[in-house]
C-alpha cells in the first residue's frame, strides 16, 4: 500500500518538474531587466518570482525522488539529477534571500549566473534520463556526420545469411523500438534490453524471452497485444516494430534465442527467409520494388500531406525512388469525413493504408475502396462487418489483407475471391468458425489465409523447428 502512495506520488514529477524551469528563467529574466532604468520595477516582481520557483522546485525534487525509488532509472545518472535539482532549489532560496535583504554578504551576479547554469545541467541530466545521454548531441551527429543514416536506425546488411543473428539483425530492432525504455539510462519495470546478459535475466516480473518458446515468451506476449492494451510493448506513443520485425523477433526465440550465432545456423522456412533478405535493402513498408504498381506517379500534393500531418496522422514513402507512400493511422484513431476526404486525394499514390483499431466503418470503406492502388490494408481490430468487405473488391491491385479481431465471416470473405492479387488475409479472432474454413482454403486455393494460434514445439535437439498450428 505504501509502495503505491509513493509511486503514485512519484508520477507527479514530470508534472511539476517544468515548472520551476520556466519560473526561475523568468525570475533571472526580470532580475536582468531591472537593471535598466526604464524597467526598475519589475524588480519588484522578482523576489515572488524566486520564491514561487524556490517553492516548486522543492516539490519536483521530493516527487523526484519518490519517482527514483521505483529502480527503472541509472542509479549514478539519477543522483547527479537530483543533486543537481536539489543545489537550484537551494541557490534559488539564497538568491530570494539577498533579493529580500540586500545586506546578505553574496555576489548577487554570482548567485544569478549559477542558478543559470545548474538549471541548465539538471534539464539536461532530466533529458538524458527520458531521452538517453545522447538525445541532445544526436542531431549534431547527424548533421556532421558523413552518413546521412541515424545511428539508431536499421541500416542494410550486405550479406544477411553471413550475418551475426543477435548482433545485426535483433539488437538493431531493439535498438528503435526498446532502448528508450529499457536501456542503459532507463529500465521500466528492472528491463535492460540494451545488455545481453541483462536482457535473458529478465526484469522485476521475470524473463521476457523463454528460448525456445517464443509464444510463452512474455516480450512477444505483449508485442502481439492491441496498442490501445495498457501492457502493450511499446507503448502505443513510441515507435512500433514492423510485422517483419515482430516475426523476425519470433523465429530468433524460436530458434534458441541465440547470441553467437549466424543467420545461416539457423532454420529458415519459406516465410522468414524473405524477410531476412530484405534486411539487405533499405526497409521499407512495402518490401520488394516489384510490390509496386509499375506506373509512374507525380509527387504527392504537400499539403494534401500537411493536412494529414496537423490531424497527427502518419504519411511516408515506400521507397527512395518512388512517389508511392503509405498512411498510418496510429496517431489518430477517430477517423472522420474530412480525413477519408484527404485520403482520396492521395488515392494515385497511396499503396499501404492502415486503419488498424479505428473506428473505420463499412460506410468509411466505400470512400477507401476509390484508392484503387491499395497493395496493403490494415483493418484489424475494427468495427467492420461482412457489408463493408464488399467494397474492396474494386481495389484490383490489393495483395495483403487483415482483419484480425472483427466481426467478419466466412460469407463475407468469399466476396472477395475475384480478387486477382490477393495474396494474403489474416482472420485471427473472427467471426469464422472451424467448419468453414475448408470451404474457404478451397475457394481461395491461392490466397494464404492465416488462422493464427501459432505454436513452437520443445525438441529434445538444440534446433526447434517452428510450425504453424493447424487449428481449423
């Protein structure tokens, strides 16, 4: 009970902790002020400023420490922060003091240029903490640097079967996606990712990755869990491992979780061997070149795109030498007339839109089905039915389909088989029940149609061999 009080308390902190930054600078900034003759006084105004910057300042440094106590942040960075925090709140009082009472034998300039510098150290020392100790040096690196590439993002591999499994192809995920949370500076919930060692240890609640057993693994656990899920990993506000990524992340556990091997030590099926070799290019949400209508397009309109932008919603290229770009709903779950209007206007250059946990409608789908160019759509976990599904059938060029966690039967997806390119439909947690399923593996005998309930099997050898569950 006491535990929770004070991480209850503790979570205040970001709350409070801008606060006494934006008060003390603005106390400097009419202590320098006053100076003139012209704004003598405001001088008056500082001493309540200080006072009230003083007086908050202590409030962030009690909930920062409570905040501390939780363990989910470096211990030696958290001590040089609230050292710091504690050192501007008590210069902040004294130079109160000497503003109240002139007599008070200290440099008043000393005072003021010191108080400066530690607020900037503890915000830089609390940014390190949130962000990581390069957050603030990051984009000078990039802007220096001879590689326009970010250090934090996945960078090709030239020959993928060569490659270290653990060091090239998984870290660099965890890297994007976990780092932030679970990294050197800060570890939520007692999770360091960025230390192997650390990583198979686990975290307050125990391991994460179970080798071997990739589905009782508890990291995939919550990677698989809707983003709206309070356990989600990540959270649905930080960068989000692609569904590549996510299976990639599967066969590695699957195969042993293994850290000194190479890819070409591993089983690849026919699924996991191309997303392996797309490592060797640039990543991108549609894969292959050849994915791509061959038809070229114009740009898309920019403010077409900066309309998207300002309604927080995600427009980016496919590739680096095309016009075509996919939109990402993951900003902006609440989808009205207006952004479906805006979605057409990019239907020449649209090929990958995800809807995924809106509240898209079948209404909302006849507007989609008009950006005929669609090579990807994500409806999973939306309120669609069977009449929506109708309306896809006019995107000829549709090739990837999922509808995890909707209403949709088997009626409504054999709606779909006209549909030449149809390669791939997810139907985890639908409305289809066992006895339909052959019907439907008939009618789409060249479609892949995924059930889910994936399982791994414990060998007695050192190899595991990953199958799907044939649950229908």
């Amino acid at each position: 009970m006491l535990l929770s009080i004070t991480e209850f308390l503790g979570h205040f902190h970001p709350l409070l902790v801008h606060l006494p930054i934006g008060i003390l600078l603005i106390g400097l900034l009419l202590q320098f002020l006053a100076r003139k003759k012209k704004y003598y006084m405001l001088q008056h105004a500082v001493p309540i400023v200080l006072l009230t910057g003083a007086i908050t300042g202590l409030f962030s440094s009690v909930t920062g420490y409570l905040l501390s106590i939780s363990d989910d942040y470096d211990k030696t960075l958290v001590s040089w922060h609230m050292w710091m925090g504690i050192s501007t709140t008590l210069v902040a009082l004294v130079l109160y003091a000497k503003e109240k009472n002139d007599q008070f034998k200290v440099n008043k300039t000393f005072l003021s240029v010191g108080l400066f510098i530690l607020i900037m150290i503890t915000g830089h020392l609390g940014g390190s903490l949130t962000h990581g100790s390069d957050y603030l040096s990051k984009p000078l690196k990039n802007i220096f640097s001879d590689d326009t590439v970010s250090a934090a993002s996945i960078r090709p591999i030239a020959n993928v079967q060569q490659a270290q499994v653990y060091t090239d192809v998984i870290k660099p995920i965890f890297e994007t996606n976990c780092y932030s949370c679970h990294g050197a500076n800060k570890q939520k919930g007692g999770l360091r990712m960025d230390d192997s060692l650390k990583l198979m240890k686990g975290g307050k609640d125990g391991v994460v990755i179970k080798p071997g057993n990739a589905d009782a693994s508890e990291m995939l656990k919550r990677l698989m869990l809707p983003t709206d899920n309070d356990d989600h990993m990540p959270p649905k506000e930080k960068s989000q491992p692609s569904e590549s990524q996510i299976a990639l992340l599967h066969w590695w556990i699957a195969n042993g979780a293994a850290m000194d091997k190479k890819v070409n030590q591993l089983p690849q099926d026919s699924t996991i061997k191309p997303k392996l070799l797309a490592l060797q290019n640039v990543s991108s949400e549609i894969k292959q070149a050849s994915d791509l209508p061959t038809t070229p397009v114009d740009p898309v309109d920019a403010n077409i795109v900066k309309q998207l932008k300002d309604r927080n919603i995600l427009v980016l290229p496919v590739s680096l030498n095309s016009n075509y770009v996919a939109v990402n709903f993951i900003n902006d779950t609440m989808i009205d007339s207006n952004d479906l209007l805006l979605i057409t206007q990019l239907s020449k250059q649209l090929v990958s839109l995800k809807l995924s946990s809106t509240n898209i409608t079948d209404e909302g789908l006849k507007t989609i089905a008009k950006c005929t160019n669609l090579i990807k759509l994500f409806l999973d976990d939306t309120p669609i039915t069977d009449n929506g599904l109708q309306n896809l059938t006019t995107i000829t060029n549709l090739r990837y389909l999922n509808l995890v966690n909707t209403k949709v039967t088997a009626k409504g997806i054999m709606q779909l088989k006209t549909m030449p390119k149809l390669a791939s439909i997810y139907l985890y947690k639908t409305s289809i029940t066992k006895s339909d399923w052959a019907t439907l593996q008939q009618a789409f005998s060249k479609t892949r149609l995924d059930s889910g309930g994936y399982i791994v099997p414990t060998l007695v050898t050192d190899t595991t061999l990953v199958k799907v569950k044939k649950e229908y």
